[in-house]
C-alpha cells in the first residue's frame, strides 16, 4: 500500500510540475532556473560537504559546502530571470 501511495504522490507532483511549466507565465524558465540551481547547488554541496569534509576530513571545505547548499534560493532567483 505504501508503494501505492508514493507512485500516487509522485505522479500528483510531476503532474503540478508539468502544469506549472507549460501554463505559468514563465513558467518553462523558473522551472529550469529550479533544476539548474538544484544541480548547482546539491553538486558542489556532494562534493565539498560529504566527501571533503565528512568523508576526508577537511572541516573548513564542509563548511563550504554547507553554505553552497543552502544557496539554492537565490541561485534560482538569478537564473529565473536571466
């Protein structure tokens, strides 16, 4: 039952993303200003947080990364309204 839900829930959600896209003023460029900052952000948050600083040791680039990932909002931002 709680595959069900979650395929239920997954389709819901790529259903919004889609109407989003195609039927928002914009909407096509803030969804790709979202998946470019996701992947931006996540990226170097991955590589600087979990492997260099949690993984190697290096606190200083961990922290680095941490403040990278939690740059997603404005990245969006500016890539929305390029």
């Amino acid at each position: 039952m709680t595959i069900i839900k979650g395929i239920f829930l997954l389709m819901l959600v790529l259903t919004a993303f889609s109407l989003f896209t195609f039927k928002a003023p914009k909407g096509e460029n803030a969804m790709s200003g979202l998946a470019g900052a996701a992947v931006a952000t996540f990226f170097i948050e991955a590589i600087f947080k979990y492997i260099l600083g949690d993984f190697i040791g290096i606190k200083f680039l961990g922290e680095v990364g941490e403040a990278a990932g939690s740059m997603g909002g404005p990245i969006a931002a500016i890539l929305v309204l390029n």
